[in-house]
C-alpha cells in the first residue's frame, strides 16, 4: 500500500440509483461515496437487474466472464456506471438468465416473484448469487483492479470469503492478498439451500460440516461468510451483542459466539442531501434549529391535512412510517392504538405490508376519522412530510438491526418514541435525568415487547410535551445537532478496513 489510497471493493446484490428492496441498497449506495471523500479507492459490483439496466446509466464493457456452476457454463458481461452524484465506479455483472427478470408490474422482484397473493424465493436462488459471487471474483484479473479488502453484505456475497481462502486464493496471487469483511445486515435473511447445492459451488464437499457451511443439513450462504471472513460486522453494537442470543440470532448465535473476538457493529449513516429539514424539497417550510420551533408546525398542519385530519396544533402528532410486518412491531402499535388515542392524539401510519395489519388499521381509521390516518403503500415525499410534520415518531420494532427513521426523526426534531434494540437503542438517549444533565437525552426508549410497556413510554413522552416544554425543546435541539452522517460511518469503516489489513 505504500504510496497508494486504501483499495476496497464492496460487493452487495443492489444499491440506491440502480436497485433496492432495503436497508442493503442505502449502505451499498452511500458508503462508498463517503470512503472516496476520505481518500479510498472504492468500487462497487453488483448483479446486472433489468431496472438497472433501464435505468440509462450502466454501459457495456468489453470484459467477458465465463463461470461454471456444477456441469453448467454461464457467460456473462461487465457493465460501468457511477454511484449518483458521485465518481465511484460500479461493476454491474450481466447474465440475463439469472438477473433479467424484475418486472414490478408482472411482481417479480429481485430475489421474490408474487404467486397467488403471496411472495416465494426464485427457486434458483442459490446458483443466481453463486454465479454472481464466482464472477466478481473472476472480474478482478480482467479490470487488474486488485483490492486490499472485499467488503461482502448479507447471505448474498457470503460465499466470496470462502471461495477466496479455499479456491481461489490457492491459485492466484492476487486473490490470496485480499482480506474480507462480511457485515451482516439481517440475520433472519441467510440464504440456506439444499445441500444438493454444494456441487453447484465448486467447493469440495469437506467445506459441508457444522463449523463451516452446514447448517442443520442446509447449505448457508451467511453462515460461510461468518465462519470464513477475515473479520465480520453488523449494523449497529447492540446487534452485535443481540445476534450471539437466542432471542436474535435465528440458530446462527453459537457460530457467533465463537467468533465473538471478530465481531464488531456500526450504525449506518444518514444521507442527509436528502434528508435534512433546512434543504428538503418535499416538505411545505424549511427549517433548521434556529427556525424549528416557527417553521415546524407548518409542517404539521400539512401533514394534517394530508391525512384529513382537524387541524389541531396544540394535539400531538404521532406519526409511523414502516413496513407493514411483525419486525416492525405494528402488533404493539395495534394493541396500543386505542389508548393511546384516547390520550388526546393523533397518529398517522404511512406503510405496506400484511393484510391483516393493514385490515385492522383501516378499522382504526374508520372508528377515530379525526384522529387516525392511514396510507397504505409508499411515496417518497409523503415519508419525508411524516417526519417533518410529526411531534413523534414510532418505532417500536421487534428487533431493528440499524434503523434509518429514527435517525431521520433527529435530523427533522421529531422525538423518537422506540424500543431499545439494535440500532435504537444506540442511536437514541432516553429521556432520563442523567441523559438530561449529560446532555444526550433525545427521545423515548422501551424494553419488554409488550402493549403496556411501548404505552408506558408513549405516555411518558405525553406527559414531557404536555407539561414540560422546557425538556422537549432540549430533545429537539439535541436530536438536530447530532451527526449520524454517512462521513462519520465511513471513518469507522475505514479504521476497521486498516485493523482488518493490518496497516
């Protein structure tokens, strides 16, 4: 590395501006634009989707791939583009049998097809992202582009540490200098197949037992990342420590655990170009801390009237945006929601999902018209509206690896109601007297996953705006001047990349 930026290639299955069905995409799209503002020569490869292609940014190379998987040959071809609004490049990895097959309107996704009302797994997962992995390893030779460090996310890349260390690293030189970080984004997601497939790898059949790929008689992609990286992350330390439990580690916690010295969590960042009250576009007035407390209710009587509710300025605004599935901890939100309406609130839910849980909010809405809204599916500038217009925000999930809406909810002076797991409870200081005189107390925090106990801290934070303005204004401005950007996530990163490489 003398005389040389730090190289790292991040390896992931989408990212914003080309892809995205989660979480995965806003870190694959927004990190390496904040390692390349530090001096990283940073590239992103990722599989070649039909959106991607029909988005005009990706263009055809001249470098051609040819993997084998089990007795078949695949050909593919390497596309180039740039992450938006930035110089890093992106390696889009063409093969139209696996990739050219996300229609929205036909509901075939990225890695699900929709299927009598309901979302199965492409059948062929497996070889899909198996092909993908062996073709970004293949890539390397071709662009002579040769990283310190492969950074791989979710089950997806889990196989590149093992392909490196067992395969390809025995035959290339430059393959067997690259060192691995596998970060974890959502344990419950670990691409397990039929052990059928292991012929499919390439990888001897030895690798298959229980400290290595097995996994109660499975092939498991993310358990290979976990037992092969150099070093693995996740996206916050309380998911760290939650993920080596039973209680969150989806029977991957006893791998964890013997790897514990190898573990580390960092909370992803925000992307504040796009949300920050003082330049958001989408929202009727702009505002900062100095303006928050003239301009925010403004933004309140819109978001009112949006959902067609009175506009009542001094009744608190609860406000939810999230997907419509037990993680996100709507049972507590329904078990809760008459309680907490009869408290002299109002609450808007913003959110697609479950049936059943978009069933009972419609019920909801129908019994309370002036107090309750609902709008069931997603739009860009109606969730940037909730936060804005919201006095609170609700989070209160099951289990939330990092989690982005609360870190939205400081930036905008929208006080954080959640349960403290994952990156909740890192991100947010509960509303105590020491958090108060320390000076980090931002919002409102719960434990147990149960009604009482989310309405227990629902009304704790009544009682504060209520009879309290003095604190609840020192929660908004506290919340607003924290920095959970992307540039303070990446220099974490950066000094796990040299730990992990040893310079």
């Amino acid at each position: 590395m003398q005389g040389r930026p730090l190289r790292v290639l991040l390896a992931a299955s989408e990212a914003v501006g080309f892809a995205k069905t989660g979480g995965l995409a806003d870190v694959a799209g927004s990190l390496p634009v904040a390692l390349a503002k530090r001096g990283v020569d940073v590239r992103v490869v990722m599989p070649l989707y039909r959106g991607a292609r029909e988005t005009g940014l990706c263009q055809p190379t001249d470098v051609h791939l040819n993997v084998t998987i089990g007795s078949q040959s695949y050909s593919g071809r390497v596309w180039w583009a740039h992450l938006p609004k930035s110089d890093v490049p992106v390696y889009l990895i063409e093969q139209d049998h696996f990739f050219n097959r996300d229609d929205k309107a036909a509901g075939h996704g990225l890695y699900q097809y929709s299927e009598n009302g309901g979302k199965r797994d492409y059948p062929d997962n497996g070889e899909r992202y198996i092909f993908f992995q062996r073709a970004l390893l293949d890539l390397l030779g071709g662009l002579d582009f040769w990283p310190d460090l492969i950074h791989a996310n979710d089950w997806q890349t889990g196989l590149v540490p093992a392909y490196l260390r067992e395969h390809y690293g025995h035959h290339s030189p430059g393959h067997a200098r690259i060192r691995t970080l596998f970060t974890i984004h959502n344990i419950a997601y670990q691409g397990q197949f039929s052990s059928q497939l292991m012929h499919a790898t390439g990888l001897d059949h030895r690798h298959f037992s229980f400290d290595k790929l097995e996994f109660h008689g499975n092939l498991c992609f993310m358990k290979a990342g976990i037992c092969y990286a150099d070093f693995i992350s996740t996206v916050s330390p309380k998911y760290a420590e939650e993920i080596q439990t039973s209680a969150f580690g989806c029977g991957l916690e006893s791998t964890l655990q013997v790897r514990r010295h190898k573990l580390a969590g960092i909370v992803n960042g925000v992307d504040y170009s796009s949300w920050d009250p003082a330049n958001d576009s989408h929202i009727p007035v702009k505002y900062d801390p100095t303006s928050v407390f003239r301009n925010k209710p403004v933004c309140k009587a819109a978001l009112q009237r949006q959902f067609h509710l009175p506009e009542w300025r001094t009744t608190p605004l609860l406000g939810m945006v999230a997907r419509l599935t037990d993680q996100k901890g709507i049972e507590l939100l329904l078990n809760a929601g008459e309680e907490i309406i009869r408290r002299d609130t109002q609450l808007v839910v913003l959110g697609d999902g479950d049936p059943h849980y978009q069933h009972w909010l419609q019920v909801l809405r129908d019994r309370y018209p002036d107090r309750v809204g609902v709008y069931f599916g997603f739009s860009e500038p109606l969730a940037h509206l909730v936060e804005a217009g919201s006095d609170m925000f609700l989070m209160p999930s099951k289990y939330e690896p990092s989690g982005l809406n609360q870190l939205y909810s400081l930036r905008y002076g929208t006080v954080p109601v959640v349960r403290a797991v994952g990156g909740l409870s890192d991100s947010i200081g509960d509303c105590s007297e020491d958090a108060l005189r320390a000076g980090v107390a931002t919002g409102f925090k719960f434990g147990p996953y149960t009604g009482p106990a989310f309405l227990g801290a629902v009304e704790r934070a009544l009682h504060c705006y209520r009879h309290r303005p003095d604190i609840w204004s020192r929660l908004i401005l506290t919340g607003m001047n924290q920095d959970w950007s992307w540039d303070r996530s990446g220099g974490e990163y950066i000094r796990l990349y040299r730990q992990i490489i040893g310079v």
